[in-house]
C-alpha cells in the first residue's frame, strides 16, 4: 500500500513537471530552503574572538600556519582567516579559551606576523561581586572575565542579557599569563535568535 502511495505520488509530480505547474512549488521550496541556509550561516554566534594582524597573511605558508595555530587553540571554534584579521566563531554555547587563542598568536614564531589587537564579543550578562568589581558572565557557561565599563558606555543592570563587544586586555604583559580582562566598547540587548 505504501508502495502504491509513493508511485502515485511520484507519477503525479512528474506529470505536474511535464505541464509546468509544479514548478513554482519546486522552485519555492529551494528558495525557502537556501534562505533558511544562508540565515543559519549568518546568526549570531555564541561568542567571536577577532585577532588583529600586522604582518604577512598573503603567502599561503603564512595562512596555513595561522589556520593551524589558531584551530589548535580554539577548541571548536571555526576559524576564518581575512587580510590582517583572524575571526574566531563559537555557534553554540561552551567555554571559550580566550586566553589559548590569544597566546597562540601571540607567541608566533613566523617572519612579520605579529598581534596588533584582541576583540571579544559574546552573549552574558553583567555581575558586580563582593568587591564591587564588575565581571562579564557567558550565557549558559558561568565562565567569568573581568570587565571594565567607560564611564561614557551605560551599563545594564546586573543579570540583563548583552551582546557585549569589548577590548582584550592584559595579553601582552608578562608574557599574557595574568588574567585577561575586558574593556567593554559596546553592551546591546541580543537579537532575537
């Protein structure tokens, strides 16, 4: 009986094919269909880290290498190698080993490469703890940086969602094996997913 079914549903389409009509249906599905492909590609993802580049990034060894350090370091993390800019996308929540990214690149060995700047940006909330410090929250993860607000930028409440965009600092001194902290640049509510 399911046999049958899907023969007469086959025999079906075909003649609708043969006369046109199901064209459109087709074609609308393969619009719908890459439409829903191109939104998943282009959602914001959980959290990005974008590494800054002064240096070689033309000669394919130069790429290559970069790729490799970076995809080492990022612990799931898709890479994307641009001129002069390494982006690091993280689509579902997890720990981002900001600090392990940041060093891979930092501690190159290649001919004129070098790190010019670090920025991090990720979904969380704002927390002020017993110190009354500030620290920045990763949605779904409770892993923590330090964050600093300028006094321009409003700060959300604490415990309201932000998109945060912020400056990696503390990477540089002593050979980036203090804590990293963040100086925020921008605090938005997250797009609705």
């Amino acid at each position: 009986m399911k046999r049958a079914s899907i023969l007469a549903a086959s025999t079906l389409l075909l003649a609708a094919l043969s006369h046109g009509s199901a064209v459109p249906a087709v074609a609308a599905i393969a619009t719908k269909s890459e439409a829903a492909a191109a939104k998943r590609a282009e959602a914001e993802p959980f959290a990005r880290v974008y590494l800054a580049l002064r240096g070689c990034t033309s000669c394919s060894h130069c790429r290559s290498t970069i790729r490799q350090m970076v995809r080492g370091n990022a612990k799931g993390g898709e890479t994307r190698l641009d001129a002069g800019r390494v982006e690091v996308r993280y689509v579902a929540p997890g720990p981002v080993p900001l600090r392990e990214v940041v060093r891979g690149l930092a501690d190159t060995r290649l001919h004129d490469l070098s790190l010019v700047d670090v920025l991090f940006e990720a979904k969380g909330t704002l927390v002020t703890v017993r110190d009354g410090t500030t620290r920045f929250k990763l949605a779904e993860t409770g892993q923590t940086f330090p964050l600093s607000v300028a006094p321009g930028l409003e700060r959300p409440a604490d415990g309201r969602p932000v998109r945060l965009v912020a400056v990696v600092e503390g990477w540089r001194a002593a050979q980036g094996r203090g804590e990293l902290s963040l100086q925020a640049r921008e605090m938005n509510p997250p797009r609705a997913s």
